[in-house]
C-alpha cells in the first residue's frame, strides 16, 4: 500500500500544480489616462514608469492634451496606479469622446470647458435614445423617405 499511496500523491500534486500554472491570458488593449504633464520631467518619469510595465508594449505622452496612451497586454486599473505611483495623484482614465461621437455636445454633463479641442465628456445625457423623437422628426423629412413631406 505504501507504494500505491506514494504514487497517487505524485500524480495529484502533479495535476494540482499544473492546473494552478494556468493563467488567464491578458487581452491585447490600449489604455488612455488623462493625467497633468508640466515639464519634460514629468512626460520622462511617467513614460519610464508605464514603459517598465510587464506587457506594455508601446507608450505615448501628449503633453498638449495631458493624454498618455498605454498598448499592450496590461490591465487599465494596474496603469493608472503606476501612473499616480509617479506622483500624479489625479491621474484618471480618460474622461472623454470625440465631438463627432455625441448626439448632444452641449449637453449638461457633457460639455467640459477643460476637455481638448474636439473632444466631450461622457455622459449619458449626451447620447441619442433609440427609437427617440427626434429620429422620427428627422425622418419626416428625409430625401431618403418616400412618404416624406413634400410641402418644401
């Protein structure tokens, strides 16, 4: 028995082992932050930090727009904590849209005098409804519809 015995607890410790060595596989993804750039220090010291990340790939710094792009195998929540590791506690993920992606810009949660040039906050009072008035209304007169109002 005791050979037996030995045996099996080689092959469970085995098997155990080998299920524990699998991991999740990350997901190719890029990671946008929004973070205050001042100086070429700040710009170096905050790409230095993310760039040493396991599975970063490529890093970009837009110090116009106070943008930092991060592609790669990475986890956005770990990125933004390396970011704020640099010192930067007001480092986020960014806030915003394009212009051209929002059914209302001017919306109160949407329009942010602080955002960059073509770009609006997220919001959910800036997206269209499906299926809203104002889809119908624009329909009406539609050249595309054939039952349009033809008064014009």
């Amino acid at each position: 028995m005791g050979a037996l015995d030995s045996l099996s607890e080689y092959f469970s410790n085995h098997f155990d082992v080998s299920i524990r060595k699998r991991k999740k596989r990350k997901v190719m993804q890029t990671v946008n932050i929004k973070v205050k750039i001042d100086c070429d220090g700040c710009e170096r010291k905050i790409k230095n930090a993310v760039s040493s990340m396991k599975g970063a790939k490529s890093v970009e710094v837009n110090r116009k727009i106070h943008k930092v792009t991060v592609s790669g195998y990475v986890d956005p929540k770990k990125v933004l904590k390396r970011v704020q590791s640099t010192g930067k506690k007001k480092a986020e993920l960014w806030p915003y849209v394009p212009y051209t992606m929002v059914a209302y810009p001017y919306a109160a949660g949407a329009y942010d005098k602080k955002a960059p040039p073509g770009f609006v906050r997220k919001s959910e009072q800036a997206q269209a409804q499906p299926g809203g008035t104002d889809d119908k209304l624009m329909s009406l007169f539609s050249d595309e519809n054939p039952n349009a109002c033809t008064v014009m």
